[in-house]
C-alpha cells in the first residue's frame, strides 16, 4: 500500500495523482498545495529532495478540470462571496476564476471558448520565479487581456506580447519602471478587485 508523504494517506488508484520527475507520487491537491508554498511547479521532491520538471497537466482532454485542478479546492464548491440587496449571503456557488463569486455576481466570467488558453497560460505562469502576488496579478490581467483581445485559436505567446508592448512604452513610464497597476490602465481592463488579490496573495491560493 502507498501512502502520499505529504498528507500520510493512503494513495488510491481513482484518485488524482501527481508523479514527479524521480517517480515519487503524491495526491494532486497534496502536490498543488508544495506548488503555492513553493511558488512554481520546480519543487523539491519530499522522499528524495529532486527538483521536479514534471509539468504536464492531469486531464489530457478537459481544459476546464486542468484550470480548477491548480484552483483552490473551494471553487466551484463554496458558496459566492457576494450579497443579496438584502443582505444575505449569495446562496449561489462561484463560478471559476470568478473572485469567488457566483456569474450573477460577476459577469464577467471566464468563457468555456477561452479555457484552452487560459489554462496553458496559467501553467505557464506557474512555470515562472515571480513572486506569488506577481503571479496573482499576471493571472487577473492574463484572464481580461483574453477576453478583451484573443480569441479561442490564440496562444499563449500573443499573451505575453500584450506584456512586452507594454514594458517597452517608455512613454507610458515613469523613468522605465514597470507598475503592475500601470498595465490595467494602459489597456483600459477592469483593476482586479483588492480583496480577492489580497486574500490569494496572503493565503497562497488561487480563487
């Protein structure tokens, strides 16, 4: 009987699994868990302190189950944040990457079209040796500069182009300093709202 070494539990066959590198193998949730505490996919393996390369994704075939799969085990489960003109508490539940809010609450939802990108981009940003409020911010931006920009047969390059036009715009600048606030404002995008950015950013979690 395997047992993950992280949570001590017994590892079986029908739950999600992440193999890394060495071949050490751990709950996915467990393994996601390193991951936000590490900042990247590039942790040290528990059993045997290997750095992993192992980034491949859980679904081969399910865009959306490989975005919530590196979400908080809460979304899509846990009731919206949101309120009713009432006061009361929303009993709907959120929607993904939807500030934890439900899609009466925030419209501005994550289209199914548009899962493909996101979620390579979002490995791909996992991938990266940014601070986690960075990450927090590029995903946000990430997420609108799709919406507002892409399409469903773009990649994850012409995202990062929208980045480097930025960063390059000395005028837009100033003395050439790069401002992650700048950017919602250089491409007119809805700012990312503080409590959610201050709630990922302090609990390591992505909402």
């Amino acid at each position: 009987m395997e047992t993950c070494s992280v949570c001590l539990e017994e590892i079986k066959e029908n739950q999600i699994l992440k193999t890394l590198s060495c071949g050490h193998k751990y709950h996915f949730n467990c393994f996601k868990k390193m991951v936000y505490h590490n900042n990247n996919f590039y942790i040290k393996c528990p059993m045997c302190r290997e750095v992993n390369h192992n980034i491949e994704k859980p679904f081969i075939n399910d865009n959306k189950q490989n975005i919530l799969s590196m979400c908080h085990m809460g979304v899509g489960n846990l009731k919206c944040n949101g309120y009713t003109l009432k006061g009361e508490r929303c009993k709907n539940k959120s929607t993904l990457m939807n500030y934890g809010k439900c899609h009466i609450h925030n419209k501005n939802m994550l289209k199914k079209e548009d899962y493909r990108l996101f979620s390579d981009y979002l490995y791909h940003i996992l991938c990266s040796n940014y601070r986690w409020k960075t990450k927090i911010y590029l995903i946000d931006v990430g997420k609108k500069i799709i919406e507002k920009f892409l399409n469903d047969k773009s990649e994850v390059h012409e995202i990062l182009q929208y980045y480097y036009r930025y960063l390059n715009d000395e005028d837009f600048h100033t003395n050439g300093e790069f401002y992650m606030n700048g950017i919602y404002e250089y491409y007119n995008l809805e700012k990312a709202s503080k409590n959610w950015a201050d709630y990922c950013i302090n609990k390591n979690v992505i909402i």
